[in-house]
C-alpha cells in the first residue's frame, strides 16, 4: 500500500488531504497555494438537475494542484443545520525546480510524481463527496434560512487565511434571507426589497463579515422552487425588478464585507469561474 493510501486512511475521518512532500520527507515548493477556494451552499436551496450539473462544471477546473479547498453547508441556526465544514484540503503542486530535483534520488521522485497523482484523484473524489453530501440534504420546506449570518461566519475563515494566493467564493443559494434580521418574502412569495432598507437592518444587527478580498460568485439566486402538484405558479413568479433589486443589496453587502462580486447567477452562472 502506498504512502498516501495509508495517510488516506489515517485521515479520513477529519476530511483533510496528506501532504506527498511531507510522506517523501521534500520541502514543499514556494508558494505551492495559487487559490484558496470556499465552497458555501445553503441547503434551503433545491437545485435542479441542469444547475447541479453546472455546478460540477464549474468546479471541475478549479479543483486542481495549488488549490486549497474547503466545502461548507449552512441553512438555519434555529433548526439545528448551522455552519459546518464538509470537507477540503490542499492538492499540492508538481515539483518542477530543477536544481531541487537534480539533488534528489530518482526513486523518491517517482514516489513523489505517483503520490501527486494519487493525491489529486483522492481531492477531487473528497471534493465531489462533501458537494454532494451538502445537495442531498437540501430541502425546500425549512421555514427560515440564515444566509447573512452564515456568510458573516464562514468570512472569517476565508480572512484569516494569509497564503498570499487569490481567494474565490462560490456561495450555492438562492439569497433570500428570511431570519430575525430581515425577510426577503411576503405573503409565501419573494418580494421586491430596498436596498438601502435592507443594508440598514443588517447594520442595526451588527452582521459584520470581512472576506479579505476576496472575489465572490453566487448561483442559485432567486431559483423558482420546484411547485408541489395543484401549487400556483404565480406565488413563485419572480420579476425582473424584484431580481436587480436582490442583485443591488447582495452586491452592496460584499462591497461592504471587502469583497467583489464577479457574477451573480440568477439563477445560472453565465461564465465560467476564472
């Protein structure tokens, strides 16, 4: 059994990824961490079948050697489905210094080479486990969903982080908080907010998130569930000024949270994350 296989086994429980430099007794390489990735879904939030299949689609090329990922769920802290991690690690990149590998033993490259590889297929398989575990617990019939609350908490994490490589969020949810904060609905239906309205209320509650720069992408926003059989699909109709106005106020809170928000999919990412 190879190194990494038993390292697999030794931290399989944690959801964390072994090191192949640490297994071949190698420093690992500068800067080995070239994005530090945050996955976020709300599982008060139903994808369909296309959105799920974009989902894996976008993800697939950013969860690649010198990425550090980490997957969370969140819906509502009053019925027990809070914040948690799912899952992540750190696939560490090839080693391509020549002087370093010139000065190493062939066989421990070869061990190192075959380790990454394995490491990279145990990271992507981890990653598509804990997207997936996340999806199958999404369900539509919660009554509220802690969104603000959420995406404050898992910011700090995403701050804290000091890699010096790019930071990407990619949060899973159709952003429609429906809290003690603040409501998004009326009368069963999402309604059109105020922005500046909105902003203040998530000021007078003291939400505070700082995601230290990072670059923020949204699928899922204003997603129509999925309408029960004899359900009327007017209370499920979304305008398109109700939408720019969701756009506005969740545009505003990253500004605010030192964040950019590159894309907001209403509810498809219409380009692919970079």
């Amino acid at each position: 059994m190879s190194l990494l296989a038993l390292a697999c086994q030794a931290h399989a429980q944690s959801g964390e990824i072994p090191s192949c430099y640490s297994a071949n007794q190698l420093p690992l390489p500068a800067n080995s961490v070239k994005r530090e990735l945050f996955v976020v879904i709300d599982q008060t939030t139903v994808l369909d079948a296309a959105l799920t299949h974009s989902l894996g689609r976008q993800l697939q090329p950013l969860v690649v050697p010198g990425t550090r990922f980490r997957i969370f769920s969140f819906s509502a802290f009053s019925q027990g489905r809070y914040l948690q991690p799912l899952g992540g690690g750190t696939l560490e990149p090839p080693l391509v210094d020549a002087s370093v590998r010139n000065a190493t033993a062939v066989g421990k490259l070869k061990a190192l080479d075959a380790c990454l590889t394995s490491q990279w297929a145990y990271g992507t398989k981890l990653a598509a486990k804990a997207v997936g575990e996340a999806l199958a617990g999404s369900t539509d019939t919660l009554a509220k969903s802690d969104v603000l609350s959420s995406l404050a908490a898992v910011s700090n994490a995403i701050r804290d982080e000091a890699t010096g490589a790019s930071k990407t969020v990619l949060v899973v949810s159709d952003m429609l908080e429906n809290s003690s904060i603040t409501s998004f609905y009326a009368k069963d239906r999402m309604r059109q907010i105020n922005p500046v309205e909105e902003a203040r209320k998530v000021e007078k509650a003291n939400v505070q998130a700082d995601f230290g720069g990072a670059d923020v992408y949204v699928m899922g926003a204003g997603i129509v569930p999925e309408l029960p059989r004899g359900g009327k699909g007017a209370l499920n109709y979304r305008t398109p000024q109700a939408l720019e106005a969701l756009h506005t106020f969740w545009e505003g809170f990253f500004d605010r949270s030192h964040a950019r928000l590159v894309a907001f999919g209403m509810p498809a990412l219409l380009t692919q994350i970079k």
